[in-house]
C-alpha cells in the first residue's frame, strides 16, 4: 500500500520554571499540538508532484479521532494546516491516559465512525486518505507517527494511436465509460480501514487519450469497460482480465489498476496484461484496431 506519513510531535511540554529574574507565579506554556507531514504516493490532493509526492498545505484541514484503547468513545478535532493548537484544545475522552488517533482527509462530519459513506460520485472523483497511529500518552513530548493511506482504488485507461490508421489527435474524441461498479465506499474511521462498497451499480466517463476514474474496492463482479471512437465500440469485462495469468476477480484499496490500449482501425487484439500502480495492482495492455 502507498503510505502517507504524517508526524505528529505529540506536545513539546516546555514548563516555564522559576529562578531569581522570573515572577514566582508565571502561568506554565500548555502543550502544543501540531501535525508535521509529508506525503509519498499517488494522489490527487494536496499539492504533489507528478509521482505523487508532496505536503500538505497551509489551510488543509484533516478530521482527527481520538479514542482510548478498546472503547467506542471517541472525540472528534478539526485540524486546520498553519494554525497552532494545543493538547487542552483537543477534548480527549474523560479518564484516557492513552489514545489512538485517526486521521481522514478531506475533513467529514460523521454520525456513525464504524459506517462512514464516502459516494465517490457525489464528491467528484476525489481521493479519500485515512491514518492511525499507535497508543499514545496525552502531552507525551515524544512525535506519533500516522502512516496515511489511499481508501478507494484507482483505474487508469490510457489510448495509444497506431500513427498510421489513427492519430494522437483524433484519440481526444474517444469515449471511456467504466460501469456496473459500486460507488460508495464503506470506511471504519476509528480503525482506518474500508469494510465493503455499497450502492446500486453506477457508471463514470471519461474523454480522450487518458482517463482515470477514483472508485471504491470491490470484486470485480459484472463490471465492465467500455471504449469507443467514431462508430466502433468494444467492451471489456474485467473478469476477462488477467494479471501475470491469474483472472482478475479484485480491485484493491489502495492501488491502481492500468489499461493501456492500443488503437487502429481494424479490430481489437489483447497484446498484455501485467502488474504494474498507486500502489500499483496491474497493468493490461491491449489494442482496439478500428
């Protein structure tokens, strides 16, 4: 899985001590609260580079969850990027001297943390990333770690001209619809994991030489991939899929899903099928001759 490391310096607590040139009452600095991350892989958001890496920046905001250790309480934080915060800021549950923190981007608003919904079609093909962290004390100095990463699965459709029958330029008019998938990703946010896909089957398209579609993990079912130019159309089930000669029967959180497909004006001829990823799954080859 491509991971997102997120740092958090779990509270530098400075208190202010007492000598001869200091007030004897000078109030003790809380403990700060601050999240210092970096971000390697794939993704859409934030500010990254073409491989994929980058940071997030100043006013990104991240939902935070704090729950103590094999109880269902949680407290929730809006995170904001730039701003300070401190520990007393956080509303950890009552009597906890130790705490689990989840983390989700974008920020959510939730009723029900073990069910959370994330409708890949109602939020614009927009990546989803969760983390958690291990135990950690409150107003501990020491940094806790929080390795993010991608929920939903990522299909990549990429066009390639023959140069003789058909042009790069003539690519730009294709269609791409990926359908019968199910669009809502079911997302545990206490324990930063999906749990299923949900919904009625749905469809997205996409126009040109290259096209992605952000969807949620699921088996590959009935699903299906469409490709069309002019009057020619050819369909692919992803069941027909094979990925180092093994049927594909998954798509996986996480990763990414590559079809390259190359076009003339013939007929169309399966020429590959590899691995190859988000965090990467595979890689189909093929070509569509029209």
């Amino acid at each position: 899985m491509t991971l997102y490391r997120f740092c958090l310096p779990a509270m530098l607590v400075a208190m202010v001590g007492c000598n001869d040139t200091e007030p004897m009452d000078q109030t003790p600095e809380r403990p700060r609260f601050r999240i210092e991350e970096s971000i390697e892989g794939l993704s859409r958001i934030p500010q990254l580079d073409q491989n994929g890496a980058g940071r997030f920046s100043d006013g990104d905001r991240n939902t935070l969850f704090f729950h103590a250790p094999g109880d269902d309480r949680f407290t929730t934080f809006a995170y904001t990027y730039g701003q300070e915060y401190y520990w007393s800021d956080l509303a950890l549950p009552e009597g906890a001297d130790r705490v689990v923190v989840a983390a989700c981007y974008p920020e959510v608003e939730i009723t029900s943390p073990h069910s959370f919904e994330w409708n890949t079609l109602q939020n614009n093909d927009r990546d989803f990333l969760l983390g958690i962290s291990s135990e950690v004390r409150p107003n501990d100095e020491r940094a806790v770690a929080i390795p993010f990463r991608h929920v939903l699965h990522k299909l990549d459709v990429e066009l390639e001209a023959d140069g003789k029958t058909i042009t790069v330029e003539e690519l730009a008019n294709a269609s791409v619809v990926c359908r019968k998938f199910l669009p809502v990703a079911v997302v545990d946010l206490l324990e930063a994991r999906t749990t299923g896909a949900t919904g009625s089957l749905a469809e997205l398209e996409g126009k040109g030489a290259r096209t992605g579609f952000v969807i949620p993990a699921q088996m590959v079912g009935q699903m299906e991939l469409e490709v069309s130019l002019g009057r020619i159309r050819k369909v692919f089930r992803f069941a027909d899929f094979e990925v180092g000669g093994v049927k594909l029967t998954e798509l996986k959180s996480g990763s990414r899903f590559a079809v390259k497909l190359r076009v003339s004006k013939s007929t169309f001829t399966v020429v590959d099928q590899n691995i190859a990823g988000w965090d990467d799954q595979g890689q189909v080859e093929d070509s569509i001759i029209i």
